[in-house]
C-alpha cells in the first residue's frame, strides 16, 4: 500500500496546500485534478521523495518512505514534465540505457516491441533530438512497458498524444492496474480507466 498523510507544501510565503491524505491500494488509481498553480506537480514529486517534506507523512508497505527510499524508488516509475530524454541518442539506447541504470536487463526485441507498440516503430533508430515532442513523449512513455515496478507516478502522461495514442496508453495503465498495480497521475484529459479508482481534488 501506498499513503500520504497530513501532507503540505509551500512555495516561498504562499501556501499551496495542506491536510493532503489518500491511500493507494493494489489495482487502484487516483486522479490528482486542481487548478493550474495549486501544487499537482510539487506534490507528486514530494510522493516520489524528490522534495523534502515540510509536514506529514509519506508511506510504502506501511514503512516512512524516509527509512529506506533507495527501495521504495526500486518500486516506483515516476514520469514528470521533464522527459529525462538524452537527445543523441535513439529512443531504442534511450530505452536500453535507462533499463540498465536501474540494474535490469533489457533485450534488443523487447526494447523494440515496447516502442511499437507506442508507436515508434521506423522511428526507434533516429536520435531523439529529430522527434515531435509527442514522440518524444512517446519514447519516454515506453519505460512503463518495461517496468516491474508497482507504483506508477505520472504527471500530465496523456499531454501531447493524439487520440490513437491517449488510447494506448490508456490500454497499458489499465494493464498494470489489472496486474495490481497502482497509478497516482495528473491529467487535463478525460481519461477512462479499469480497476477501482477516484480523484481528489487538490486546493489550499
């Protein structure tokens, strides 16, 4: 299981909000929606230990997070604004590479059928630098794929897709939700997802 606690954030002499508490549990999602400024994205990368908590709690397992985030991150794909990309190289050494920093092993057949089936396909040998910013998302969407981790930390996944992509996406969130896993995302699109879900709505 996955929880937040009490949990608020400031930035300078203004709150952003406060007294934020949900629990995730395996096959469930949670929509993080509010207005533009309220804080999404700050708290997302505090549930992903990026930030320092300024009050509450953050749990994984029924653990503070703090204790061991060297594990709990071995159990989140966390996707920001920020694609992480490296622009020289190809979403196929994208994808490899960033396989390989986590300490997993990738094949060339499974790198490629990954990115196919976001469609990248004819596309996964040009550098990264030469894409759309949809395909470039597309590339880094692709790491979902290929991840075993459990809790999936998405900001905004579905900006910059067009439908048949919003769609496939969609299809490999409630894949991993069938496989209990738990997604906490943002997003400004409609989206339709299996397993048992809601949102909350985030306000100072």
């Amino acid at each position: 299981m996955f929880s937040i606690s009490n949990l608020s954030c400031s930035r300078g002499d203004k709150r952003l909000f406060s007294g934020v508490s949900f629990a995730l549990q395996p096959g469930e999602w949670l929509h993080l929606e509010g207005d533009n400024g309220v804080g999404k994205t700050s708290l997302l990368r505090l549930a992903c230990g990026l930030s320092a908590l300024e009050q509450g709690q953050i749990q994984w397992q029924g653990q503070p997070v703090s204790s061991n985030i060297d594990e709990f991150r071995a159990n989140l794909a966390y996707l920001g604004h920020q694609l992480a990309l490296k622009e020289d190289l190809t979403p196929l050494e994208n994808l490899r590479a960033d396989t390989a920093i986590a300490g997993r092993a990738l094949s060339l057949a499974d790198a490629k059928a990954a990115l196919a089936q976001l469609g990248l396909k004819g596309r996964e040998h040009l550098p990264v630098r030469v894409l759309s910013q949809g395909q470039k998302r597309r590339t880094a969407l692709a790491r979902l794929l290929v991840s075993s981790a459990p809790l999936w930390i998405l900001d905004e996944p579905f900006v910059a897709l067009d439908a048949a992509a919003q769609k496939v996406l969609s299809e490999v969130i409630n894949g991993h939700l069938n496989r209990q896993g738990m997604v906490l995302f943002t997003s400004h699109q409609m989206v339709t997802l299996a397993g048992q879900g809601r949102s909350y709505r985030l306000k100072a």
